[in-house]
C-alpha cells in the first residue's frame, strides 16, 4: 500500500486537548454505527434463538371428534395449542383452512385469528369446522361416499415485529362417509289376512370416526307422494362397523309401492338428517 | 460588562503513529473474526442449508464476493487511518456495506417450498435489513466529514486517533 502519512508525524506541534467539532462528529456518527449494528446483531441473535424455540414447540391439536350437528352438518370441533416460548410475540397470527371435494365442490372452511400470542406464553384456539351432509347438498356424497378431501391451509403471522411469516400448506386427508355404500332394497310384497307387508333391508358401513347412535326411520311413499307405511328402530353402529338389517313394514291396504320410493331419516340427538332415497321399481 | 473567562490551554500531548507494518498486522489479526463473521459463517450455513435441498435466497458466491470486498476495504481503511485516504476510504467501506445490504433487500421475501412441495414459507426480512442500513449511513457520514476535516487540516485528527 502506498504510504501517504499525513504530513505531520511528530508529537512537538501543539494540538488541542478538546478534539474539534468536526472530529467529534464523525466519531458520533462512527460511534452511533457501531451501536446500531451491534444492537441489530443481538437482536437477530435473539430472534434466531427465539424461532428456534417455537419451532421445537409445535402446535398441539386437543380433542379432536366428529359429530353430527344441526343444519345437515357434521362438525368437527376441538381445539390447538400454540405455543411462544421465545422473547418476542407473533404478532397478527391468522389461520385459515378450505375444505372441497375432489370435484372442488367447497365444503367448509375454519378460520382462527387474528390474534397476538405473547413471549412466554401458550394460547388456546378452539376450532370447529362444518362440512355438510345434506342428501340434497352439492356435498351429498359425504354422507354415502368414502372419498378425498382437498385441504388448503394458509397462515400469517409477524414475528419479533420486523419479520412478516407466510406459510402455506396443502394436503389431502381422507373422509370416511358415516353410511358408505348406503342401499335400501325392497323384498316381494307379502303377508296375509288382508295385510300386506313389505320386507326392507338397509345396508351400509359407518367409515366416520364416530358412533351413530339414533333412530332410523324407513317410510314407503306411492308414486301417488302417498305415505304407504313407515317404521323406526334404534341403531348404534360404532365406527368401521358394516351395518345390514330387514325390517317389515305394514302397508296400508290399498296403497301400492310399485313406482315409490323409501325415503330413510337418521335421527340422533335432535339432529334428522335425510339419506338418499330409493326407488321401488 | 465583565470580559469572557480566557479558555483553559488546550495543548494537547502530541500523536505517535504506529508503523506501517503494525497497522498491517493489526488489520490481519482484525481480518480472523471478520472473515468467520462475514463469510464463513454464513456460508456454512446457506451450504447446510442446501445440502438439505433448500433454496437459497442468496447465492454462496454473492456472499463470498460482497464478504471479501468489505473485508478488504476494511482492512484497507484501517490501514489507512493516519493518511488522508482514511476518509474516502471509510465511505467506501461503508458505501460497498449499503451496496450488500441492498441486494440483500431485493432478495427478501425469501420463498422456501419445503421438498415434496406440499407447503411452502415467504419470510420477509427487508424491514430488519432496512434498520441495519442506519449503520453504513453513519459510517459514509462520518467518512465524509473526516475527508472535510483532513482537507482543512490534514493534522488535526491525528493526536486524537493516535495519542502519545
């Protein structure tokens, strides 16, 4: 490096005890430099240590259950737990998830937020999503057809207030229909004595992950949109259990199924949903 | 009207300037931590992180380059203290620091698909890098002013910078 020493390398020449302005004013600002990077430096220091702890803390579902609910829904409710075991908060923290068919039929959607999560400490945010399962809905096949589900989720959220977090996640999970392969079939009229019945079997499996504790009612209904006999009885089917019984129904006389059809209702804790109906050739 | 107290003598000791060959070796010992912080370190790190399939959100030689240039004009401007080629030189360093931190923000958000492609993560960093333009700022500042101070006076750092 070529040598260029200030003029003046001698200590005899009078200087001042008190530097100039100018030279203090450099030195602040160099000094002022020197702060800001060293307190940026901790603080990324911190942050990164910070993340790394929540991190480690991953979310925690709790509870978790399916169960049918008003409206033709089945709702699945419960909560998680997120945790910030570090020194600064998430800040804006949002949450949200979109349920549709394979055909992208939209089922539901879930959405937590916005919220602040401070440092140390660990929230709570209970969740409940309804999907429908109305035989008449777009969404009808829930009900009677194991299929795949499309789930988008997406969440936002401010870390340590200077670092803005976008995570988006999709996935496919697995529905299990509560009356997969559901079928009514009608027997040959029979009986005797001026009464006329008519053999019924329903058949289905419970692929939810709940019990279906209920009552079903069958009804035979002419081509006439007249009631020709109905019957209830008591189901429980626990969850992956292949459900296959015959009932009788007593017709009315005079009242012919050919052309009908069964129309089946699930009722359980308040809640009827209507199974698809079946014809009676 | 009572006539001004006279200033305190303000004679000050005089300056020793260390020799050229110990501002040189001060300026390599000063290079080791420099060198791990700006350039092995974080390379260490974006290796990792693409040895474990990542994207990177900034090259391994942009690091590399940016990290040996501010260690060379650092290097080169603390060499350089007792000269007049203290001052450009320091808003140099301080002007290649802004330039780095710069490409730095025009890479954020950094976008990161995990592998498999299921989800995916934007992180923002710019504002941080912002804050952490304050310090090349100051450091062109005070560059500047010790160009104008060493134009105007070209002795009348040194007995500060390098006391008796």
């Amino acid at each position: 490096m070529n040598e260029q020493v200030l003029p003046v390398a001698t200590s005899d020449v009078p200087t001042y005890h008190h530097p100039p302005a100018i030279y203090r004013l450099a030195q602040l600002f160099r000094g002022l430099s020197v702060v800001v990077v060293v307190l940026l430096v901790v603080y990324a220091g911190t942050v990164v240590y910070s993340a790394y702890e929540v991190a480690r803390s991953s979310p925690q579902s709790h509870g978790l259950s399916a169960s049918f609910a008003p409206n033709d829904t089945v709702e699945i409710g419960g909560s998680f737990t997120l945790s910030n075991p570090g020194f600064y908060p998430i800040q804006s923290f949002a949450l949200t998830a979109r349920i549709t068919n394979a055909s992208g039929v939209f089922l539901g959607r879930l959405h937590v937020g916005p919220t602040v999560i401070a440092p140390s400490a660990t929230d709570n945010f209970p969740v409940a999503l309804y999907l429908p399962v109305s035989s008449v809905s777009a969404a009808e096949s829930l009900l009677t057809q194991d299929q795949y589900l499309d789930v988008s989720a997406w969440g936002n959220a401010t870390y340590a207030y200077l670092f803005p977090l976008s995570v988006t996640l999709t996935e496919t999970r697995s529905w299990g229909a509560p009356f997969e392969g559901f079928a009514v079939k009608v027997g040959t009229p029979g009986g005797g004595g001026g009464m006329v019945t008519l053999p019924v079997t329903v058949t289905f499996t419970n692929d939810a992950s709940f019990s279906e504790q209920g009552t079903l009612a069958i009804t035979v209904v002419s081509s006439a949109d007249v009631t020709c006999g109905s019957t209830s009885f008591p189901i429980d089917v626990p969850p992956g259990n292949l459900y296959d019984q015959t009932e009788t129904l007593s017709l009315s006389s005079g009242c012919s199924p050919a052309g009908g059809q069964v129309v089946t209702t699930y009722t359980s804790g308040g809640t009827t949903l209507v199974l698809p109906p079946e014809a009676i050739p | 009207m009572s006539a001004p107290a006279s200033a305190a003598p303000r004679i000050a000791p005089g300056y020793r300037i260390p020799s050229l060959g110990y501002r040189i070796l001060v300026a390599a010992l000063r290079l080791i931590p420099a060198f791990f912080l700006l350039i092995a370190l974080p390379i260490a790190v974006l290796e990792f992180a693409s040895s474990k399939g990542i994207a990177l959100p900034i090259s391994t030689a942009a690091v590399a380059v940016g990290g040996l240039a501010l260690l060379a004009l650092g290097a080169a401007r603390y060499i350089a203290k007792p000269t007049r080629a203290y001052g450009p030189l320091s808003v140099a360093a301080s002007l290649a620091g802004l330039v780095y931190l710069l490409y730095a923000i025009s890479r954020s958000p950094y976008h990161l698909v995990i592998p498999g492609g299921s989800a995916s993560v934007i992180a923002g960093y710019s504002l941080f890098l912002e804050l952490m333009l304050i310090a090349p700022i100051f450091g062109i500042a005070a560059g500047i002013l010790t160009t104008i101070e060493d134009a105007r006076s070209p002795t009348e750092r040194l007995p500060f910078d390098f006391p008796a």
